[in-house]
C-alpha cells in the first residue's frame, strides 16, 4: 500500500498517531481538490473584482493613511490555523482586495503599470503553482524554449536579425544586466575579475530625463552615481544631440572611458523619446555602446502608427522592454535583449561548476542564469507567448493605440482650456500639465484622497506638473472630462 494510501485509511481511525496527524496534515496542504474548489471560488471573486473596477462607479482607492491602515496589520504570527479556504476568500473579498489600486479602473491614470490581461494573470497561476526555478535548463525546459521564443519575436520586432536576452524580474534590474555587458565590453581589461580600480574611470552618458535605475546601476556597478554623465534634454523632453557630443569630448579630455550612451525611449517624467537615430549614428561613429532604456516605450514597436517615433533603436547594442508596462501583462516581466548574442554572455563572466558545466558560452546557450542576476527565476516568458498568440502583434497593438491616443485627446483638451497648461504634446501615453493659480500638489492629494482619480506628479522647469499616465484602453473622453472638472472643483 502506498503511504498516502496509508494516510487515508488512518484518517478513519481515531487512534490516530502523532505521525499519522502530521502525514494528514502534510497532505491536507497539497490537496488537489481542495485546490480545485477554492481556486474555482477564487476566478469567481476576482472576476467580480475585475467587472467592478471596469465599470468605473466606485471609487479608484479608497485612500486610508499608511500608519492608520497598518494598524488592521499588527497580529502576531500565527502559531497555529487561524482561517480555512473560506475564511481567507472572505479576508481577500471583505478586506485585501477592497484595499488596493484598482488597476483596471478607466480613472487610474497615474503609474506605468499595466491594467494587466486577465487571461496573461491566469499565465502566471501556472508559473507559480508549476514554479520552475530555470536556473539551468533541466530545472525550466518548457519555461527556456517559451522565453527564448518570446526574445526572438522581441528582438524581431526591433528589426534585429540575430538575438540573445533574458526576462529579468523588472526594468531596473534588466538596465543593470545591459550595463554590465557594456562595462565588460568597453572597458580594455577584464573588469569582471580584476574590478574597475584596475584601469581608467568609466562613464555613462545618459540623458537627463533618464530613469533613477541607470545611476542606481552605476552604483551598484561600484562606479559611483556620479559616473553618469547627465546629458541635457530639449523643451520636448529629448536628449539633445549637440550636449551628447559636448559630454563625449569632456570625457575623453579627462582621460575616462565612456562604456555606454543611454538613450531613452519614453522616458518617466514625460514619455519623451530620445532621438534615437541621431544617438545611434553618432555612438556608431564612434564605436560607443547605445544602451535605449524603452522599457516603457518600446512597445510603440507594435504599431504601424506609432513605430517611426522609434526609428534608430536598431542601432542600439542593447534594448530593455518592460512586458508589465504597454505589453499589458502582469508584473513583474521585463527583456533585457542584445544586437550581438555574444554580448549577452559579458554581463556575468563566472564560473559556477555546479551549475554550468559547459566549455564555452555555446554550450550554455540554454540555462538561463548564466546570463542574468538570477538564479533561481520565473517562467515569465509563459505569459508573453499566450498574449502574442492569443491576441497577435496587431491586437496588442490596438491597446498601445488607444492609450496613446487617448494621450492625444487629453493633451487637445488642455490646449483647448484656458485654465489648465499642457507641458508639452505628449510623444507616448504621458500627458504632464497644470491647473493654472492652483498648488498643485495639494491638488493632486485632495483628488487621490477623494478617491476620484490616480494621478502623479513631477517637478520640470522648476515647477510641479501634474502627470497622467493613460494605461488603461478602456478610459474615455467622459473619464478625462470629468478628470478635469473633478481638478477644477476641488480646487475651489
């Protein structure tokens, strides 16, 4: 008879053994059919969850301060069960859920965060409950040869013939993959094993609108947040060409090396793109590396309307691209993707025997974690390839073009009104803009506390901007209408 036999014939035995309940119980948390019951219950709750936020008649955040909400969040760890499945359904209906952004709902428009794909979400039910940790290829086989798909059609989509990559688990940490590769690349020895006191200082130029993660990069990478050269930006939020040539001959006169110019496509504060055909004609002039940081603007890839705005990103020896931004999935997916395949394998130049018993980076083409920070990692790539093949570059791309559009609308509305001041047309799906006589700030707080709308803000030209972000397909003209009588009103 087999052990878990055992256990149930046990289970009907009161004279039960301490072994015995601890085999009942250890089973009892793997149950198949409990899964089967609770997991059915739990589509049910959040499909519910997910109709509501969609219909947009209840509030976007039901805002409660940090250090008063926490106080619902101070109980000792249980020693002992203390919910059963129905129980924690209850918790996740009556209190977690009623607790958070509401994502989907058309008036969050603040963060670059995906109102992710329900049936990308269920993707991720499958990662986490097969949890393959993809360290080497016998450890995620089906996980590998989908995430080596989806780079293929990413790094297509670029216009690049030949690429390598990895999902990383977010931009930051793809921005520090990229760089890495740079860094062992364009410095003239081996930085990996002798570190960066042993040669000349190196430097990145960047613009000056660049992401917080390159100088956190730099950091990181011991060369210090100073070693990112930030590179002025036009009044269209663009790294401007002539500062990038000025930067470059400063740092050749001061004897440094330049391993990487960042450009960006859809930078944060105002979803600017830089001129990346200039950047690239110039940094291949010049044998520099062209890192683009569009994790949240690569995705205007997709759109035959929108593509052009990033024309040159061919040029570029290394690209990220955030799936939790315009990819529409849920978070955290991110490509870190090289023109160069070899370029992949310079980020991380180690050994790790128990791992990686190959004799040349060919032969490690497929276990993952030789070319990225981690090891131990998530079938994201599952996710990407059901999106791209349930809906087709075209279906994701009708979502990149409704949100941009409606960036569009909101921007001609501002320009239209004589109370509000548009910063600039907006280049992606950020739209940055002021109510005119207001404090802005104040502003912004008085409208999230409602739970009105999500907003952000951002300081440019030395004043504070009130920043959307237009994620959501599903907001409408009637949503940015009401969102500027809403600033209006409470403003008074």
């Amino acid at each position: 008879m087999q052990h878990r036999d055992i256990i149930f014939s046990t289970m009907h035995n009161n004279a039960l053994s301490p072994a015995d309940i601890a085999d009942s119980r250890i089973l009892g948390m793997f149950d198949p059919q409990q899964f089967r019951n609770t997991g059915h219950a739990l589509i049910d709750l959040l499909a519910d969850y997910l109709a509501t936020n969609m219909e947009g008649t209840g509030k976007v955040i039901d805002w409660v301060p940090p250090h008063l909400a926490e106080l619902d969040w101070l109980a000792p760890l249980p020693q002992h069960p203390v919910l059963n499945p129905t129980d924690l359904l209850e918790r996740l209906r009556h209190e977690i859920l009623p607790g958070t952004l509401a994502i989907h709902h058309p008036h969050n428009l603040g963060h670059q965060v995906a109102a992710p794909l329900p049936l990308a979400a269920l993707c991720d039910l499958v990662a986490a409950l097969a949890n393959q940790a993809m360290a080497v290829y016998e450890t995620g086989p089906s996980a590998t040869l989908l995430e080596r798909q989806v780079i293929r059609w990413l790094g297509e989509l670029i216009g690049w013939k030949n690429v390598e990559g990895v999902l990383t688990s977010g931009g930051a940490q793809a921005n520090l993959t990229a760089l890495l590769a740079a860094r062992q690349h364009s410095a003239d020895w081996d930085i990996w094993q002798k570190g960066v006191s042993a040669g000349r200082p190196l430097r990145i130029l960047a613009s000056e609108h660049a992401h917080y993660s390159i100088s956190r990069a730099a950091g990181i990478m011991g060369l210090g947040a100073n070693a990112v050269v930030k590179v002025a930006a036009d009044a269209e939020g663009r790294m401007d060409i002539a500062a990038l040539q000025q930067a470059h001959r400063e740092a050749i006169e001061q004897g440094t090396i330049v391993m990487a110019v960042v450009a960006t496509a859809g930078c944060t504060p105002t979803g600017s793109v830089d001129p990346l055909s200039s950047v690239g004609a110039y940094c291949r002039q010049h044998n520099l590396w062209l890192h683009v940081d569009g994790a949240h603007g690569a995705s205007a890839l997709l759109s035959p309307i929108y593509r052009e705005a990033l024309s040159g990103i061919e040029y570029a020896d290394s690209v990220v691209w955030d799936g939790h931004k315009l990819l529409y999935m849920p978070a955290a997916v991110s490509a870190v993707l090289f023109q160069k395949p070899e370029h992949a394998n310079e980020a991380f130049a180690q050994e790790a025997s128990y791992l990686f018993q190959g004799s040349s980076h060919g032969d490690e083409t497929y276990n993952t974690s030789y070319r990225t920070l981690e090891c131990t990692k998530r079938m994201m790539g599952l996710k990407l390839w059901a999106a791209f093949s349930l809906y087709g570059r075209e279906g994701i791309a009708l979502l990149v073009e409704r949100v941009f559009g409606t960036a569009r609308l909101l921007a001609q509305k501002l320009e239209q009104a004589e109370d509000f001041e548009c910063l600039m047309p907006p280049q992606t799906n950020i739209v940055c803009f002021r109510l005119r006589g207001a404090d802005q700030a104040s502003l912004r707080s008085a409208v999230i506390e409602a739970g009105a709308f999500h907003v952000t803000q951002v300081t440019l030209r030395d004043e504070v901007w009130l920043r959307t972000t237009i994620m959501n397909p599903l907001t409408t003209e009637k949503d940015l209408d009401e969102l500027l009588e809403t600033l209006r009103r409470r403003a008074t």
